[in-house]
C-alpha cells in the first residue's frame, strides 16, 4: 500500500505545446493537478522532471503554479534516471514508492518506470495522469510497464489509499479535487 511516509510522486515532461498534442490532455491536465495539490495537502515529497526545457518549452503553467515551491529537474536522457540530480534527490528522499505520471507515456515514463524497477523501486503508474499523442501508444506503454512489474493506479485511488480514512484532516480538500 501506498502511505505518506513511503511515496513519492515523479511528474514528467508535462511541457509546452508537447502537452497540448497528448490524448485527451484536458482531462490529462486535470487529473495532473489534482494529483500534484493532493500530494502537496499530504505532504508527499514531489520531483518535477524537464526534457530539454530550452527546446521543449517549461512545464505547463497549470502544474507550475502548484509546483513553484520546487525547482524542475533537467535532463536530456528520455528516463529520469539518466539525470544524476533526479538520482540522488530521489535517493535522499529515502522513498521507495513512486507515484509515476506525465508524458509521453510510451518514452520518458516508460523508460523512467524501466529503470526504477532495475533499481527496485516499487513503481506506480497513475493511468489517468500519463499520456502519449496517440491512445495506442499510452496503451501499450502501460502493458510493457505493467509487464515489467510497475502498478496501475489511477488518481482517485491513489490519493485515497494514502489518506487511509475519511477521518484524515485533508479528505474534505481532496474529496473537491476529484469531482
């Protein structure tokens, strides 16, 4: 199960007009910040990954606004692991679960997800927080992962098994960002 003391949520690559070509990227950049101010509400450490910002443009305005307490990592590598500093911040967290979402789910997600399970990381992927240009991409990307031992989550699910109860302080907030 995911807790607060164990997750971590990596957002990738969710920049510029890239993220305007993903399947479906209303309900994509919705689900993204309802993920990403849950998380805040309870506390979950958050890494914010960049694929060459000066070509693809800086992560869409909807997720800076909830991230701007964080700095966005760059890299140039299409897996988060093939950044050192996503390495050793995701080390220092001394978190083992990771919450995986954003784009494209066929490429920089996948091969993210790839190499953390290489380094046994637990990993989930949030389905309705990744995306690809086209659904068949997201789709078979979602198999290979699960295929490589990744979970699937979605949202919803996510941010209720690590609020455990509806007696937790944040239900309330949380509970609004679904709907």
């Amino acid at each position: 199960m995911l807790t607060t003391d164990n997750t971590l949520l990596v957002i990738v690559d969710v920049q510029g007009k890239l993220a305007t070509l993903m399947h479906d990227h209303e309900a994509l950049f919705k689900n993204l910040q309802a993920l990403a101010k849950g998380s805040v509400l309870l506390d979950i450490p958050i890494l914010w990954l960049e694929q060459l910002p000066e070509k693809l443009g800086s992560t869409i305005p909807e997720l800076q606004d909830i991230l701007s307490d964080l700095t966005p990592i760059e890299k140039s590598s299409f897996s988060g692991c093939g950044a050192q500093a996503f390495t050793s911040a995701l080390r220092a967290s001394g978190r083992q679960k990771i919450l995986l979402a954003g784009i494209e789910a066929h490429i920089c997600v996948y091969q993210t997800a790839a190499d953390l399970l290489l380094q046994a990381y637990e990993v989930e992927v949030v389905v309705d927080a990744v995306s690809s240009r086209t659904l068949q991409s997201k789709d078979v990307a979602l198999d290979k992962m699960s295929a490589l031992g990744a979970d699937l989550t979605t949202v919803e699910m996510a941010l209720f098994e690590l609020m455990e109860t509806a007696e937790a302080p944040q239900f309330r907030e949380i509970a609004r960002l679904i709907k």
